[in-house]
C-alpha cells in the first residue's frame, strides 16, 4: 500500500467510537419524535441531549432561558455600589484587558451604562507600557479624573497590590473576570466570577464579556430597565465567545445563537465596518468567521498600538469614521500577520535546531527580538504545528514574559503554577496563560515546566486526533442532512462541528491540485453505495494528490458544509485522508 503523510510532524491519528445498540435505539426514537435522521439524533445523543425538550431547548436557545444574574457572588454589591455612584454622579471608569474578550466586554458595558449616565469613560491599558490587567499608571490617571468607581473587565482577579493602592486612593472597584482566581482575593467592593471556589452560579464558563453582560443585566433588572434594550449588545457577546475560545454550551449557547442573529442581522456600527473591511457582508456570518476574520482585527490594534482604538471603534456610531477607523486597524492586522510569519518560522528554525525539543513533551522558547503583542499567537502556531504545550517570550530590561499555549485535555495553567515561585505574575485558563519572570530565572522555569508536563501529560494528547462522530454513506448525504446540521450552530468547544468519515471512497476523475502554492485538492469524489458524486475541498492536503489519482480507494474525515459560492449545494471540508485499509 502507498502511503502519504499530511504535511505535519505526525500522522493525524483517526478515533471512532460506535455507538452501543442502547444509544441507536434511543438515537432512533429520539430522531422519531423530532422528526431528524437517527445519524443527526445520535450526535445529539453524543451531546448529552437525550429528550425532546432538552432537544427543542438546543435548536431553539430562548433568552428567557438566561440565568438569573443575582445568582453570582456578590452581584447585589455590585449593583448597589453602581447605583450609588449614579446617585452621587461620581466619575466612573470601564476598564478592561487589550484583548477581543476585553475590547468587547468594556464596548458593552459602556455602552450600555451611558445611555442612563454621563459622567463614564473607559481605559485599556498598553500591552508594551502598562501590561497586563490592573496597572499603577491605570489608576493613576483614574485619581487625576476624580474617578471614584473602577467596573474593571476580562481581568483584576489577581491584582491584590494594585486595588489595595487604588483603595488607599479613594477609589473602589468593581471586578468583572472569568480567569481562576488565587486563593487571596483583592479587596474589591464585589468581585463577580463564575471560576470562584465558593461560586454559586450554575455556569462556570462565562467569556469576560459574558460576566458584563451578567453585571448589566443585573442592573436592568434592579432599575426596571427592559431586557430588551440589552438585545443590541449581544453581537459583542457572540465575539467575546467566539474568540476567547470558551465552551458553547449552556449559558453561551444562548448567548452566542441570539448573539449571531444580532451580528448577522442589525450589528453595532463598529462591527458593520469591521464585517465591510473583511468583505463578509454580504453572507451569513459564522462563528469561524468570528474567530479568523472579525476577532484577529479587533485584536490587532491591543498587539500592534494599543486597545483603546478597538474599543473607540466598537462605540462609534457614525458609520462613516467607523469605515476609516476599521480600514486603519485592517492594516494593523496586516503588520501583524507579516510579524507572526516572521517570528513562527524563527521559532521553528530554533525548534529545528534544538534536536532535543521535538523529543521533549513541551517546547519553551525565547527570543529578545520578538514582540510582545504576537508571541500569544506564535505560541498557538506552536502547538498546532508539534501538539506539544508551548511557552514563547521576550525578554525587555530583564524582564521576561509571554504566553502559554495548551493541547486538548492538558491543564497548562496548572503546570505554569507549579513554577510559581519563579515568577512574577501568572494569569489565565486551561488551555491559555500569560507569564512574567525576571530574565535570570528563565533557564530554571524551562527545566521546572518541562519536567511538570513530561511527568502529567498522557502520550496520546502529544498526538493530532480526529474525533470521527459517524461513519456514513454519500448516500446519506442530502440538502435536508445539510439543512438539519445547520441547526447545531454555532459551534464552538463542547459543540464542535461534527466529523464525518465515508470510507472506500475513488476520485471521479476530475479533482485535481489548487491554490497559490498548489498545496490545497479540489476533489469530486464517489463510493460503491450510491451514484452520488460529491465537491469537496481539502486545504494543505496536497500530499495525498498523487495517491488519490492512483484510482485506488481511501478513507476521509470531513465536515458538511454548504458551498458558500452556490447556495444550498453541498459541499465537503475534508480534514484528512488515508488510503483504505482493504487496498
């Protein structure tokens, strides 16, 4: 048998679990009642959707369905000590990190809270001035503006010395933040995040915008504010979801499918310019889109200048600035692809050359030539490219700090504080964390956090696996099939698209190699069940070319999709392709 290999370290290994004959029956009743095919019920089955109305409840998240805000600690503070700074007309500060999560979380508090107050700013602090969350200069500036309210988003929940500062200052805070908190919490009037140990809220996986959206929805209820003037700002929920990468599930899930509608239907003036400089306006968005198109431009203006222009542009509401501001951080994004390029293929020369890496379980590199505001994305290229946990920093007067990439199922935040004593400040998720450390203990951390993951991580999660949810036929494949998996959107983590795999499958004779670099297989494919030829596209798979042309048979994984150029047509994403194992 010839073989091929994608163009990656390592061979994509293929899971499939069948499905007991307990779960096809209860996938075939299931299909029954809702009147979906048992192939479409069993994934939701997968899901842990086992009943109609838990059924009718995914396809149809409602609003009214949201929990109940007073849920969350400290909530009924929080909404007091706003109230309060209203009645008393204090200055009040919305501040939030650089990044989409945070851009868009002080974009929707903002502008929910000045259409009932105008005495309100909002600050983003520098990435390369201030860093990280909470700053000194942050609050500085806040006494200069008699600012007596912090409401701080998308971070804070670590910074115990600066809100200690802020209160000897005069001025309270308010903390808005999804990230896992220390065993010290800062001294905060109310601190509202579903990751607490003693939490109380039933869904821990609220976005940072998500725990704003929770604040102002809090607020309107207390104040007799209609849930409906928070309608409008859902399309920065869907975007802080999207791009934080948080599971869509539960709560989000409500959040994200009313959040599309309103980004697809009446979006804020800021993101229509942003949808118009993509060139995506003139089709129906998707959560993919949010996280290519829509998210890395919102990002770049915190990874090249600073965050503030991303928030200037989100409350704009002239559309014609907002075209100009949205062409300006366009170009932004433009530098910032042309730096991550840069710095990815030095860091996979250093990987090259450090032999011992690619037998390593992790990957820890740094470099004091690289920017600060794209080692994040660097950091993810990483793992993608060598499925290891990877660590990428700079190194600026001494200092050195970066950012923590994960692999599916690996606790990276978790092996980041094993190291803690070696650094100066941590922050993060799972899967994402933000590290600080004097330069000096760099080669320590690297022996440290290597040895952590060697000892925790399972061999299998060093490995690329696809998730095979059916084996199916071309038979089964049809626009009404298209049509019901358009209903299980928006994906996301704990949602993802969901992964076919036909096997015995032969070119018809027409695909043939495409692309700039001939790297991606337009494909028209057959199998021996149906007369039924089907598109698809494989992107970065032109290895298997030659193999496909050799009339013998192969195995694909692949996700259905409608061709976005014929409406209605399907088409197949295939994400990789092995000859048969009968050939």
């Amino acid at each position: 048998m010839q073989s091929f290999e994608k163009e990656t370290l390592q061979q994509t290994k293929w899971n499939y679990s069948p499905q007991s004959p307990e779960g096809l029956q209860a996938a075939k009743e299931l299909g029954d009642k809702i009147g979906m095919s048992p192939v479409l019920a069993n994934l939701l089955i997968r899901r842990g959707i086992k009943t109609e109305s838990a059924a009718k409840r995914f396809f149809r998240p409602m609003l009214n369905e949201l929990i109940d805000p007073f849920l969350m600690n400290d909530m009924d503070m929080a909404v007091d000590r706003l109230n309060d700074a209203m009645g008393r007309k204090e200055r009040i500060m919305v501040y939030g990190d650089y990044d989409v999560d945070g851009c868009t979380a002080v974009t929707l508090v903002y502008k929910f809270l000045q259409q009932f107050y105008s005495n309100i700013e909002y600050y983003i602090p520098d990435r390369y001035d201030e860093g990280y969350g909470v700053s000194y200069k942050g609050i500085d500036y806040a006494k200069e503006q008699n600012v007596k309210l912090i409401i701080v988003l998308d971070c804070g929940i670590k910074a115990i010395d600066e809100i200690a500062y802020a209160k000897s200052l005069g001025i309270d805070f308010i903390i808005c933040d999804h990230h896992v908190p220390d065993d010290e919490l800062p001294p905060a009037i109310a601190i509202l995040n579903p990751k607490r140990e003693d939490s109380t809220y039933p869904f821990q996986h609220l976005s940072g915008c998500g725990v704003g959206f929770k604040f102002m929805q809090a607020f309107a209820k207390n104040n007799g504010i209609p849930f409906s003037r928070l309608i409008p700002l859902l399309d920065l929920c869907v975007v802080s979801i999207a791009a934080d990468i948080v599971p869509v599930s539960g709560e989000n899930r409500i959040l994200a499918f009313h959040g599309l509608k309103q980004l697809n239907q009446s979006p804020s003036v800021g993101l229509k310019a942003i949808i118009e400089v993509c060139g995506l306006s003139s089709r129906e968005l998707t959560m993919s889109d949010i996280v290519f198109k829509l998210g890395p431009r919102i990002n770049a203006s915190g990874r090249m200048q600073n965050g503030k222009e991303a928030v200037d542009l989100l409350v704009e509401k002239d559309l014609t600035k907002a075209l100009l501001a949205a062409t300006h951080i366009n170009e932004y994004n433009e530098q910032r692809k042309d730096i991550d390029k840069q710095m990815t293929e030095e860091a996979n020369l250093i990987v090259a050359k450090l032999e011992s890496q690619t037998h390593q379980s992790s990957i820890v590199l740094y470099d004091e030539n690289w920017k600060k505001g794209v080692i994040g994305i660097v950091a993810s290229r990483l793992t993608e490219i060598y499925i290891r946990p990877t660590v990428v920093m700079t190194i600026i007067d001494g200092l050195a700090t970066g950012s923590a990439r994960s692999v599916a199922g690996f606790d990276i935040y978790d092996a980041i504080k094993s190291c803690r004593d070696l650094l100066l400040n941590f922050g993060g998720h799972t899967y994402a964390v933000g590290l600080s450390m004097k330069a000096e203990n760099l080669p320590e951390f690297k022996r440290r956090f290597q040895k952590y993951v060697s000892e925790h991580i399972q061999p299998e999660q060093t490995q690329a696996i696809l998730e095979i949810e059916e084996i199916i036929d071309f038979k089964d494949i049809n626009k009404k099939l298209l049509s019901d998996i358009k209903k299980f959107a928006p994906h996301g983590p704990l949602n993802p698209k969901p992964l076919f795999c036909t096997k015995n499958v032969y070119d018809y004779g027409t695909s043939k190699v495409v692309g700039r670099h001939q790297e991606h297989i337009k494909l028209e494919l057959v199998d021996s069940k149906s007369s039924n030829v089907m598109n698809g596209i494989a992107f970065g798979l032109s290895a298997a070319a030659r193999y496909i042309k050799s009339k013998r048979s192969f195995d694909i994984i692949y996700t259905i999709e409608e061709n976005i150029y014929k409406r209605g047509e399907v088409q197949l994403q295939i994400e990789d392709i092995k000859p048969s194992d009968d050939d």
